[in-house]
C-alpha cells in the first residue's frame, strides 16, 4: 500500500494552508535593512560627521592611529584607506543597507548607514 493512498483532501488542504502561513510570514517578518540616506562617522566614540549618501565625496577622519579616508558614491560608503594594522574595515568593502556598519577599532572609527528603518541581525533582551 502506497503512503501517498493515506492522503486525503483536506491533509492537502492543512498542508497548503501551512506553506501559504509559511510564505506570508517570511513576507511580513523578514526584513534585510531599508534603503539608507546617510552615514554616520564616529572618531573615539563620538559623531564625527554625518554625510548625505546622495553624491559622491570622500572624507578623512582623524583617529589615534592617523587618517581613515571615507569615500560614498552611489549611494553606499566604504573605508578607503585606514592605518589599522589588519585593514578588515578596508577589506569589508561597500555598505548600502540601512544599519549595517563597518568599524575600524585599532583606529577608533566607524561608519554606520542609517535611514527610516534599521535592520537587526540579533535582539538581545
């Protein structure tokens, strides 16, 4: 005997009502950060500048170490240049989404997209 013959209508029924419960949360609830429009940059914990990601500039922050160099174009930023030893700020790249920061502690400075909404990737209570 076939285990799909024990099936019936309405288990189909459940089953699709479940993956449409399924789909609709995932709509609802997963949210990969909002559009940004500016970059906060923090030198030794404090706001050094907030910039418009609207244009293209650059802008070079002091920090214990010397400079990072800040570039945004297309509406995302980066850390160009910074003088940290290991240069993972560096390496992290481009940033475009809404929350997501890139943070260069050996030279105590930061840059953090914010926009309408943020995106969470852990709560904490």
């Amino acid at each position: 005997m076939s285990a799909l013959r024990l099936v019936k209508s309405g288990d189909w029924l459940v089953f699709a009502a479940g993956l449409l419960t399924v789909a609709w949360l995932t709509a609802q609830f997963w949210h990969r950060g909002g559009t940004a429009d500016r970059v906060v940059i923090r030198s030794g914990g404090k706001v050094f500048a907030e910039v418009t990601l609207s244009g293209q500039q650059t802008v070079t922050v002091p920090g214990p170490l010397g400079n990072s160099v800040i570039e945004i174009d297309q509406r995302r930023a980066r850390v160009a240049r910074d003088p940290s030893p290991r240069q993972y700020c560096v390496q992290q790249g481009w940033i475009s989404r809404a929350g997501e920061a890139a943070i260069c502690l050996p030279n105590q400075v930061s840059i953090e997209l914010a926009g309408a909404e943020k995106a969470y990737d852990s709560l904490n209570y």
